[in-house]
C-alpha cells in the first residue's frame, strides 16, 4: 500500500497571519527556520483546537486525525489529515486562501516556539501539492524557500520545483534567488540549480492534475442555499461546511415593527374655534 501523506500541526501560524495582527521577520541562519512571527504582548497566541479552516475531500482515502474525513469538518490547530491514492484534500483557510494536496504527497506543517515567537513551515519529502496563500515557508530535502504567492511544489528523491504562477518565491537554500511569476526553479541532488522561464501553456500543464479532482460543496446565491461545486460557485460564497454557511446566507429581516399593545388616547372632535365678529363703532 502506498504511504499516506500527512499534514502535521495545522497551523497556529496561519491562524496569526490571517488574524492579520502579527508582524514578520525574516531570519536566515545554518540552524535557524525561515521564518519568524513575532506577536505583539498582548496579541493572544492561537491554541491546539483553535479553527483555522474547513476540509474539501475528494476520493475515499482523506482521513483527519486518523479518521475517514467528512465534507465539511473543521480544520483545528493541531490536526493531521492523511490522504492515499487517487484521493484529495483542500483546506480553505477562513481568512481566505486555500492549499490541495495531489495524491501519494507527505508535506508536514510543523510549528516551533522560539524565543521571540513562533515560526511555520511546510516540510515535504516527496509528492506534489498547490498553494495559494501568503507567507508560507516551504522545505524540502535540497531546498529551503518562502513563499509570498500562488505556486506549485513538486518533490522527488532526486530534485524539488517550485513554479510560480502568481507573487514571487524567496529562495533560501541553497542560495538565496528570487524566483518571479512565470518561473520554475528547480534544485537537483547532485548538479546545482536551474531556473526558467515558462510559457502560459507549460504553466497549465504543470497544474492539470488539480483537474483530476472536484470538491462539493454548498453556494450561497441571492441569499439562497444549493449544492454546487467548488469551481462552480463563481458569483457567490462557497463552503464545504453547510451549517456554517447556512448562518450567513439566510436574508436579513427587515427592522421590526414593535407594538405595546398599549391604547391610543381617544380622539376628541372639537367645534372650530369662532372668530369675534369684526366691529366697527357708530
């Protein structure tokens, strides 16, 4: 049985970052991680259980915390899911963004507590995943890497690529390069680096396997509720939760119309106030 892929520890970072009430430093160093979160002191720092997602499953092999997931369960700081053979998983992220994982892929997201905060990185040793959100920072065996955009990471024995289709990545490891929209970068084992330039074609083809998979879900459309597709619910909000969406897509009542039930004061009809008849002297 091919290994399961696994996502470890998801994510207190990402919970800082898209609470957008943390700061980043980047620190580069022989035995330090990429990327630093300091917090101001009295920012409260995202806890093991907090949400920081909701899970899209496609196929039957996606499991969250050892357990076949559900369409719709919440993604907490702390949390593993797994996925096996021809199965998907896509986590979007409640501030926005999302990140898919291609079958036989075993990225871990790890959190590390340092002396001035906490740092976050994807660590993946083989496989192929997608990534749309900011600031993340990716390691594999040869490379070390922050990403401030939209990319595609594929990783053998042999190399790891990142293409980037929107933003930009930093390199780290090996060498420090700036890899712009429009290039991949690869970084062999044993020959160095190499960095091109790609054309929208070669671009498409290098994310077609996300065509491999579909999400269900739910929309919300002119304050109405149906299941649709992920992709398909273009001019609305989408959720894999319904219950969730269910609480912000319901119309809003107009302002009510509040009665006491107390009794009007009676109307008096009174005679028109007369006049003097003007008088003129003899």
């Amino acid at each position: 049985m091919r290994q399961l892929f696994s996502i470890k520890n998801v994510l207190l970072i990402v919970a800082l970052l898209q609470s957008g009430c943390v700061t980043t430093q980047s620190t580069v160093g022989p035995n330090s991680m990429i990327e630093r979160i300091s917090a101001p002191p009295a920012t409260k720092i995202p806890e093991t259980g907090d949400t920081i997602g909701i899970l899209g499953v496609s196929g039957s092999n996606v499991f969250l915390n050892g357990e076949r997931a559900q369409n719709g369960a919440l993604v907490k700081v702390g949390d593993t899911i797994t996925t096996g053979q021809n199965s998907s998983g896509l986590v979007d992220f409640t501030s926005g963004g999302f990140f898919q994982l291609d079958e036989n892929t075993d990225p871990i997201f790890l959190v590390k507590r340092l002396s001035e905060g906490v740092c976050i990185f994807i660590r993946i040793f083989k496989g192929q995943s997608f990534l749309d959100k900011q600031d993340f920072c990716i390691e594999s065996p040869v490379l070390e890497a922050i990403s401030h955009s939209q990319i595609n990471i594929i990783v053998t024995t042999q190399q790891s690529g990142i293409t980037v289709l929107k933003g930009n990545v930093a390199m780290v490891r090996p060498q420090p390069v700036r890899v712009k929209a429009g290039q991949r970068i690869i970084v062999h084992k044993q020959d160095g680096i190499s960095l091109k330039s790609l054309s929208e074609p070669q671009l498409a083809d290098i994310v077609r396997w996300r065509n491999n998979y579909t999400f269900q879900g739910w929309c919300c459309a002119d304050n109405k509720l149906h299941s649709s597709d992920r992709n398909q619910c273009t001019t609305g909000n989408f959720s894999f939760n319904k219950a969730q969406l269910e609480r912000s897509c319901a119309p809003r009542s107009e302002s009510p119309n509040i009665r006491f039930n107390l009794p009007l004061p009676p109307i008096r009809n009174k005679p028109p106030k007369m006049q003097n008849p003007s008088y003129t002297p003899g």
